[in-house]
C-alpha cells in the first residue's frame, strides 16, 4: 500500500511543478502584456498629436468630414486610438513573422 501511496505522491508532485511552471509562464505574458500595453499608450501620444497638427493644417477638408463623422469628440482621441490600433497591429504582424521564421528555421 505505501508503495501506491507513494507512486501518487510523485505523480502529484509532478503535476505541482507542472502547474507552478504554467503559473510562472502567465505570470510572465501578463508582465509582459503590461509592459507593451504601456509602451503603446505613450507612444500613441506623440504620433496622435503629429497626426492632428499634419491634419489641421494641411487637410482642412478632411478635418470637417472627419468632425462630422465624429459627431463632436475631438480630433486628437480619434487620432490617439488609431495611433494605439496601428502599434499592436504592427506588433501583432512582427509577431506572426517571428514565428514563421522559427518554425521554417527548426523545419
């Protein structure tokens, strides 16, 4: 009996290990997530104003559309969601070649 008992202790302690690794590699993602969601936040705050100054002074037809269509929301949150929309886009296309590189690399 204390042979089973034991066989279960291991077999538990391995899927301990298991899961704290799995916790470990969220943990790190969830870091990581952070980080960039951050990175994107202040790095869509310069592009979004050079996006607006480019727009009011050298597109005024596009402004007047563009206000109606945003129905008096201004100019520069438009700009700004765009400009954290094109990040993790470009992000997300850097990421997909990435990983097509590794795997015709391990192939």
């Amino acid at each position: 009996m204390s042979g089973a008992l034991a066989k279960e202790k291991e077999a538990l302690a391995k899927e301990e290990g298991k899961l704290k690794k799995l916790l470990a590699a969220i943990k790190k993602f969830m870091a990581k997530e952070f980080l960039w969601v951050l990175f994107a936040a202040l790095l869509a705050i310069p592009i979004a104003f050079i996006m607006t100054y480019t727009l009011e002074t050298y597109a005024k037809d596009i402004v007047t559309y563009l206000n109606e269509f945003l129905k008096g929301k201004p100019l520069f949150i438009a700009s700004y969601v765009l400009s954290i929309a094109g990040i993790y886009f470009t992000r997300a296309v850097v990421g997909a070649i990435e990983t097509m590189v590794k795997k015709d690399k391990s192939s």
